[in-house]
C-alpha cells in the first residue's frame, strides 16, 4: 500500500512507508497464525515450538482476512483523496463493498468468535441501511484489531484528519460502540507513529492526545457526527447501557473516552511488575476493544526492539490469542523492514501473503 505524501516521495513515487506498511501486515498475519491455533484454550508450549509450526504453515483467521480487506479499501480511500477529495459517504460505500466481499467469501468463518463483524456485514449484505446494520451495543475487538492498514494512510501526517475519520467509518460498519470507535482512533494513531519512528515503548503520550482531541478538539467533532446515528439496543442484550447515551453527543464520547483511558492507565501500572509471563493473567484476555488495545501496547512496550518475541509471548496466551497476538505484530511490525520476518511470511496461507505482498495504495 502507497501512501504519496507531496514532499514525500520515495524512489518511483513510491511512499517511504510502503516497507513499514507491509511489515506491519506480515507481523499481524503471523501473530494471527500463531494464536489461532489455540484460540480458546491454556497456555500452549510456545518458542521453538511456534517456530517450527510456523514454518510448517499455518492457518490465518478473520483478523488477517479482514485486514487485507481494510488495507484494500484503504488504498482505494487514497486514490480519491489524491484526486480531488473523497467524502464519508464514498468512504463508507468503499469499505462496505470490501466487508461484503468477505462476508460472501468461501473462507469466511461462520460463527463465534466474530459474530459482530458476522451479523453487521450480512445486515448490509442485505441492503440494511447502515446505521441500522452495525452494532451499537458491540465494543469487542473486531474493528480495533483489522484498522492497523488505516495507520499508514497519509502516515508522514501527524493527526491526518483523513486517517481518524477512515478509521471512525471503517470500524463503525460493525462495530459502534463507543469504547470500540474511541479505541479504533487511538489504534491508528499510535501504529502511524511508529511507522514515523516513535519507539513503540513511548506510545502512552500519542494515546493520551488522541483521547484529549476526543473530547475537546477535532476528533471530538467526529465522534459528535456519528453518535447523531445511534439506535437503541434491546434492553435484554450486551452493550444495552449505551441507549443512556442517546441524544448527548458528549456524553457518548465521554463514555468511549473513560473506558479507554481506564483500560490505558491500568495497564501502565501493571506493566511495571510484569515478568513476562502470559500477558492474559496480567492484562485481561483482550476480548473488549479498550482492553485490547492496553494489551497491546502494554506487550510493545515491555518487548521494544522485539517484534518476533512481542508477538509470539502474546499469541501463546489463554485469551484472544490470534487477536492480541495479530495486533502486537501489526505494532511491532510497523518499526520494521519486511526481511526482519526473514522466511515466516511465506509459511501462512498463500492467498493473504500474496495479498500483502502485493498492496498498493
């Protein structure tokens, strides 16, 4: 994927994020393959072991599938921008087209885990309006952990007011949630900086700005734009709290903005007597997006200047292993060059490696 930034070319009008970009692909495709075996399950036998069942290929789950098609959508999104503008409505329309792809793909999963991303792409599959197709109630992972891709659009631009409101659009298909849309934006934010060399130990201030610009700047605009279109959730079902915040902009924000910051701040102050062991016990299983994306940038952290052990300590886990462990690579991958993976690329699924491999923007 080609990010052209004026001023910011590479050789052959190529983006000097391009390489960041698809090492950050790679490293969540293969924090996905790693965990996804286990998915569920108690700790496994990791290191070696993981090594070589990588190397004897392995499979890759919705995370890696609906990534690519971010990544696709995305690059699309920059086409139209570098042309003369694109506006939320053809953002929207380009990533629903993507998400309906793979919700009619021979791939796809069919059933939990997913099941938002399932039950909101199949509602505009249908022709459901949008607002009435995604989850308002729904602040799981499935959004937060396919939005690295969105990162690297015009990534040599801190705060793009492009890249928040694509990741806004792109996750809210599914999942909005508040918490879930307030992660997403925060997720973006932070894999942008690595790509332009914030050391992935040094991200809790990136994270902090952006939850500030939530309720009193720019992004707060977005998140008022949005909530507009809330609908209520059954009283019965998950995320039923949320219909409080109809009709109050602020405190819609508010709410995605506290439970983010909370999860952010306690995993600062977990992180200073972590050891190493299963990121899980100590993080929480990363099932909800805040959590997610503390566990993630908590991992980065303690693992700076190590994407391959980040990445394979957090997929070898007892929560959300290929979603956490697919999120960390994605960081962690942004501060590197696609040969640090040396030949592990190659060993998940042929159809996604070369879907990597291959994205322009």
């Amino acid at each position: 994927m080609t990010v052209i930034l004026p001023g910011h070319e590479g050789e052959g009008g190529e983006s000097p994020f391009l390489e960041s970009m698809r090492s950050s692909m790679y490293g969540g495709a293969i924090g996905d393959a790693l965990g996804f075996p286990h998915e569920f399950s108690r700790e496994t036998d990791g290191g070696q072991e993981n090594v070589l069942s990588l190397r004897q290929g392995m499979s890759v789950s919705d995370d890696t599938q609906l990534s690519c098609a971010v990544a696709d959508a995305t690059a699309r999104v920059s086409a139209k921008a570098r042309d003369g503008g694109v506006s939320a409505q053809e953002i929207a329309r380009l990533f629903k087209h993507e998400f309906i792809a793979w919700r009619r793909d021979s791939e796809t999963p069919d059933g939990a885990p997913g099941r938002t991303c399932l039950t909101a792409t199949s509602r505009l599959a249908e022709g459901v309006p949008l607002p009435e197709a995604t989850q308002w109630g729904s602040k799981g992972n499935g959004a937060i952990m396919r939005s690295h891709p969105v990162g690297f659009l015009e990534a040599g631009v801190p705060d793009s007011r492009l890249r928040a409101r694509v990741a806004l659009i792109s996750g809210a298909l599914t999942h909005s949630h508040p918490s879930s849309v307030v992660a997403c934006l925060v997720w973006v934010e932070v894999i942008s900086a690595v790509a332009r060399g914030t050391d992935t130990s040094r991200l809790t201030p990136v994270a902090e700005a952006v939850l500030d610009s939530c309720l009193h700047g720019w992004r707060g605009e977005l998140l008022a734009q949005w909530s507009e279109y809330q609908r209520p959730v059954d009283d019965d079902a998950e995320g039923a709290e949320v219909n409080n915040l109809i009709g109050d902009p602020r405190k819609w924000a508010e709410y995605g903005v506290k439970e983010c910051r909370e999860a952010l701040e306690r995993s600062v102050v977990l992180l200073e007597d972590y050891l190493g062991d299963d990121p899980c016990e100590t993080f929480g299983d990363g099932w909800i997006a805040p959590e997610a994306l503390a566990l993630a940038m908590s991992m980065a952290s303690f693992y700076s200047g190590d994407p391959w052990a980040g990445t394979e300590r957090t997929a070898r886990s007892r929560g959300d292993s290929d979603t956490i462990g697919s999120m960390v690579g994605s960081l962690m991958g942004a501060s590197v060059d696609v040969a640090y993976w040396d030949d592990l690329p190659d060993r998940i699924p042929p159809r996604w490696s070369g879907k990597i491999r291959t994205i322009q923007m």
